[in-house]
C-alpha cells in the first residue's frame, strides 16, 4: 500500500510538472508571405524558449502550438476553429499578414479567445471586438508618420505614389497620402500594382516625368527589391520611401546592384538601439537561426512576451483573465519599444525610421510626436 501510494504522489507530482499552457501561432510559411513567416514563427519560438528556460509562467511552461496559414485568409479561419476548439489554446499570436490577420480576428472575436497581431497593419483587424490587440504599428499612424518624414524630414513637396493592391499597401498609402497633403505636399502621382507585379518599369517611366521629391512606395520585401533596382536603372535617384515590409535582410539581398542603398522606411525595430533587450535579442536571434533579425521577428517576440506579462497579471491562463489583463501590459522593455494599448487595443510606440547604408539597416530618425503616433487621432 505504501508503494502503492507513492506511485499515485508520483503521477500527480509529474502531472504538475510537466503542465503546459497552450498558445496559439498562425504564420504563412508557404505561399507569398513565406521568408515572413519563418521570421514570425523563429521570433516566436525565441521568445517561447526563454519564457521557459526562465521558469516558465505561473511555474508552467508554454507550448507553442504553430500553424502554416499558406498567406490564404481561408486556411486563417479554418486554423482559427482548429486552435480554439480543438486545441483548447488560451490565446493566439498572429504572425501572419493582414489579409489572412484580418479574416482570423472576428473568428477569434466569436470565440471568445485573445489574439495579438504582431504585425499586421490593417485597421479593421482591432475593430473586430475587445478580444483581438495589436502590437505592430497600426497602417494609420505609419501611413501618418511615412508623410512626416517624407514633407518635414526630406523636405518633399512633391510627391509619387505606387501603391500594393492589398490590405497591407492600400491602408498604408492611404495614410500617408492624406497626412502628405494635410503638411501642403502635392500628390503628383499615382498608380497600383498587384501582388505578385515583377515588372515596374513602364509605371516608373511614367513616374519619372512628373519629377517627383520622393517616391512612396507600400509593398513587401520582393516587390521592393525590384522596384529599387529598376528605378535606379532608369536613372530614378530620388529617395525611396518604404514601410516595415521592406524590413528584411532579403530586401537588401534581392535588390541588384546595391541598388537598395538610400532607402528610407518606417519600422518598429531599431538596429542602432542601445536598450540591453535589443542588443541581446539581435545577438541571440542570429546566433540562434543564422539570418539577422527583422521586424518580423521582433514583434512577434514581443507579442509573446506581452502574452506572458498577461498571463501573469491575471494570475491564471484563463482566455478571459488574459483579456482583462491585456490592457494593464506595460513597460519600456520590450524589443520593439512598445509602451502600452489604447483603450482600442492599438500600440502606442514610436516609429523608427531606418535608412539603408552600406547594405545594411541603420536609424536616421526616430518619430515620437504624440500627435503622430498615438492611434485614433
């Protein structure tokens, strides 16, 4: 009976031991959005490792359950009911693109369960209901703060405009261009291109007439890397202003000729940071995956991390514990320098602006004016 009845303290000693708390994480690991997604999916697992290695939360440890999304707003809803109602997550992290982000959101709204967009711009994700927050930088205020650093830092009076025909570009631009003309800049031109366009050269040899200051242009790293080579191969020099998109190393690799040098954008990470947190996490995520950390990779690190300050704050892994205590997350540690959430559950932070030097990203100025950044002005 004594054997017996060590057996049984052993079980439940070890049940208690080894108790997880179950996250969700969506990311495109196929599809356009790929070389995104695996920085979301390593900048999760990053964060994953060390909550763990450093006690866990609440003395349990996360297990991180990941998700391929494939960039495809349908396989993002159908990934939504799998998590939430059969995998029984507490909460989920989105380290996925705006489309698929937006079309997960009133799912998880429904259900009753948190999810954190790391990344994703699009204002309507947020609007979803009191269960979906935003940690990246609302289009909004980056679209806003792109125009400030556009008129006021470059000194642009004339502006072009190429537009990416998705949630992501046409929130972003639409920012920038109401922002541009409120600061007494000309919009001189204007066009869009699809997703998957490869091929900018009649768009920019129209653009190049109208002699524009500065040229904004909304896309993603691979659509970036072309449009910066073939301007420059038409003789195109003006400034190039980009958007947490082109913040990846594959911007730089893919764009010919060193052509992405003198690119200007807006961002969430600052590389020349002398916080401790983002020295080591930049240090650390290199050393750990062999590839230089992006935005990407940094805000879904933090969404984790505001995650587990959550989880603690309500002093259980309960879905509605951790909706009520998203809002009291707080502080000046976080890599991406998140400060808190509005009462719309948008993140007030500065933006960064980075500048290409030397094929390498570096800060050029950092946008702090309350009036620009805070969501909802």
């Amino acid at each position: 009976m004594k054997r017996l009845g060590f057996l049984l303290i052993l079980v439940v000693f070890s049940a208690v031991s080894f108790a997880t708390i179950k996250v969700g994480l969506f990311v495109p690991l196929t599809g356009i959005g790929a070389d995104d997604g695996l920085s979301a999916l390593h900048g999760a697992q990053l964060a994953v490792d060390y909550i763990n290695s450093h006690g866990g939360v609440l003395g349990d440890k996360i297990e991180l359950l990941q998700y391929d999304d494939q960039t495809d707003p349908k396989q993002a809803v159908t990934l939504a009911y799998k998590m939430v109602q059969k995998d029984r997550v507490v909460a989920v992290v989105s380290g996925s693109y705006s489309g698929p982000t937006r079309a997960a959101a009133s799912i998880y709204q429904r259900l009753r369960t948190p999810m954190i967009s790391a990344y994703a711009v699009h204002p309507d994700i947020t609007k979803a209901g009191d269960f979906i927050f935003r940690v990246g930088t609302l289009a909004t205020v980056q679209g806003r703060a792109g125009a400030h650093l556009a008129v006021e830092k470059l000194g642009a009076k004339k502006i072009a405009v190429l537009i990416m025909d998705n949630d992501f570009g046409v929130s972003l631009a639409k920012a920038f261009k109401s922002e541009a003309i409120k600061l007494g800049a000309k919009i001189v031109y204007e066009a869009k291109f699809s997703v998957g366009e490869k091929d900018f050269r009649t768009v920019l040899s129209e653009l190049k007439k109208t002699e524009p200051d500065v040229i904004y242009a909304t896309g993603y790293y691979f659509n970036a890397s072309k449009i910066v080579t073939q301007a420059k191969e038409l003789g195109i020099y003006q400034t190039i202003i980009g958007q947490e998109g082109y913040d990846s190393p594959l911007f730089i690799e893919l764009s010919k000729n060193h052509a992405a040098n003198g690119t200007v954008i807006t961002t969430d990470l600052d590389r020349d940071s002398e916080k401790p947190v983002v020295k080591w996490f930049i240090k650390e995520y290199e050393k750990k995956y062999g590839r230089p950390a992006d935005m990407v990779a940094a805000s879904t690190f933090d969404a984790m991390m505001i995650l587990k300050k959550a989880i603690e704050l309500a002093g259980k892994a309960d879905r509605m514990a951790i909706k009520k205590a998203l809002p009291l997350v707080g502080g000046e540690d976080f890599v991406t320098g998140f400060k808190k959430f509005t009462s719309s559950r948008e993140a007030v932070r500065e933006v960064v602006c980075q500048v290409i030097l030397n094929d390498s990203f570096h800060r050029l100025c950092v946008i702090s004016d309350p009036s620009i950044i805070t969501p909802g002005r």
